[in-house]
C-alpha cells in the first residue's frame, strides 16, 4: 500500500459481531495498483443490504479485498496500472467490487470497468452497478431467462427488485413480484411488472397459481431461503429455476427431492461478490453486451430512491434498515470538504 492516505468510511476499530458497529470517515492508505489495474476516483456509490452486513460482522470481503465498505462505484479513472490498455485518465466508469467502494479512491481491475454513458450521472451510475449486475448474472446467465417466461421476484421495491423488473420486461418477459406494501406494488407496476402481491395480506403461492392459471412460474429469483424453499419448488413450472442469492428466512430447510426430480427443477446458489478476477471480467463482458445498450438508450434506468453526502453515510444505513425504500440509496463524495 502507498504511503498516501485518503478519506473512507470503515468500521470503527472493536467492532462486535452481531453488534450495530459505529462507522467512521477516516484517512486509510490509498489502495495501489497491481498489474491490470486502473485507479478510480470514486464520486458516489450505492448503499447495499451488504454492507449493513459487513459492519455487523457477518460478510467479510474476501481474501486481498479491501477492508473498505461498498460493492459498487462510480467515478473517473485518475492513474493505470501495468498492462492496461483501453482506458485514460478523465474516462467516466463504474462497476461492481468485491470492497473498497466507500473509500474516495478505489483500485479495481481494468477489466471489470465499464464505462458510464453519456445519459447518466455519477448517482445514477453508482445505483445501476450493483443492482443491473445481479439482476442480470442471475436471471440471464445462471437462469437463461428467454422471452415468454415469467419470473417470481420478491421485494420489489429494492434495488434489484426495480432492476430486474425492467431487465426482464425488456426481453419480453413478464414478472410477477410481491412487496410489504401497496405503494411498492404500484411502483412495481410502473416499471413494468405483470402483476404484485402484497405478501402481508395475501399467500403468495395461492396467488401465483391464481394469476397463472395454474401454470406457475419458470423461474424464482429468491433471497428469502429456507422459508419459502418449499413454496417455490411447488409453483414453479418443469424444468423451472430456483436462483438463491440470500438467506434472509433462514438457511435450512426440507424439500422432497422426488419433486425436484420428476419437474426436472434447478436449484442454483449464487454470489456474486467471492467469484474470481477472471469470472468477474467474463461477467462484465456479459454486462456490457446486454445492459449497457439498454441503459445507454434509457430503456431501462436506474431508480433512486435518496442521495445521501458520504458525511451521513449512518442516515443512509438507517434508511437502508427501515425498508421503506424503493429502489436505491446513494451516497455522494460531491460536496465532502476534507
């Protein structure tokens, strides 16, 4: 690491697993640049369910990833590595990254770039990152979602929940979603969902029959878990998929594999953050081929939610916990003095 420092949020020092950890914007080292690597001033990033995580001690970055909070960036590329080609210093760029997006500079390897169109603001760059990424590794890479299916999408109102709504609405696909609330049914619906459950009221299961006919559905993008295993296997259709990207009802459960088998189901657990430089370029390649034409024409757009200064970053995880969101927190670096 260089001797230069720069400013970041971390987690303050004795941090508690389990505990609300206190956050602090301080000076670390500045992170260098290894080969293949490109140094980005980062000007925003998105608040994520992670990084509430993280500082409870419960989702470490991987090996040789920053202790620094955030999995998304956006921002201007300031300095390029050995054996980097194809970008300059003043490209505007975000990406995804396995930690290091709270912090006012982050290295990240070149080939994981991707470079911000001409249409969207370092905010609204910084809130596509995370959330086209996952929606479209796991829906159209591990879920090989196509045309004429319909997909089962809970929550809605997140972050994901609004980017894939609209990913899945481009290919001609239809989704159907459930929320905690009518408000994020209806803006659901705006954004081009099929139809939306308030789960509160309603059995989401009963109503996924009801609205198919019976059929159900072809696949199931799923970060309840445990909880709702069972239910997912019986509404979806032969040869459906079960993409698990969270565990928040729990983290066992028990199915009866004869119905896995005799449907030909697929069940699929996927992570985004812990897969290798190599597979992150390989999905970046993906992304850049597929969602960055639909972004830079606006037919799909990223939504926000709150712009958060990063000097009230622990407001932006406040409003992240209460769950009255739809769509994404942002945290800026543009009006920070330090």
């Amino acid at each position: 690491m260089s001797a230069m420092q720069m400013p970041a949020v971390v987690v303050r020092e004795g941090a508690k697993k389990g505990a609300w950890n206190e956050l602090d914007l301080d000076r670390v080292p500045m992170p260098s640049l290894s080969e293949g690597d490109v140094l980005v001033q980062v000007e925003a990033c998105s608040v994520n369910r992670a990084d509430l995580l993280q500082r409870r001690g419960f989702y470490p970055p991987p090996p040789g990833a920053s202790d620094v909070l955030g999995l998304d960036f956006a921002g201007t590329v300031t300095d390029i590595g050995p054996d980097v080609s194809g970008w300059n210093p003043g490209d505007r760029v975000f990406g995804i990254t396995a930690g290091g997006g709270y912090g006012r500079y982050a290295s990240v390897p070149a080939d994981s770039l991707v470079l911000i169109p001409e249409n969207l603001s370092f905010t609204e760059a910084a809130a596509a990152a995370e959330v086209f990424f996952t929606a479209y590794y796991n829906l159209f890479v591990l879920a090989a979602m196509k045309a004429g299916e319909t997909l089962l999408l809970h929550g809605a109102g997140s972050g994901v929940g609004t980017a894939a709504i609209q990913l899945v609405s481009a290919i001609g696909a239809s989704s159907i979603v459930t929320a905690g609330s009518r408000d994020k049914i209806e803006g659901a619906l705006r954004l081009g969902a099929a139809a939306g459950i308030v789960y509160k009221e309603e059995d989401f299961a009963g109503r996924v029959r009801e609205i198919t006919d019976g059929k159900g559905v072809d696949v199931v993008l799923d970060w309840i878990g445990g909880a709702y295993l069972k239910k997912h296997l019986d509404i979806l259709k032969s040869r459906g998929r079960l993409v698990i990207i969270g565990l928040m009802g729990g983290t066992t459960a028990e199915i009866n594999l004869a119905q896995v088998v005799s449907k030909r189901l697929r069940i699929i657990g996927s992570v985004l953050r812990t897969q290798s430089r190599a597979e992150k370029a390989v999905i970046t390649k993906g992304f850049i081929e597929t969602v960055h034409p639909l972004l830079r024409s606006g037919r799909v757009k990223p939504i926000i939610d709150r712009v958060f200064p990063i000097e009230d970053v622990e407001k932006a995880h406040l409003y992240l916990k209460g769950g009255e969101h739809f769509g994404k927190a942002v945290l800026t670096w543009e009006s920070f003095k330090g």
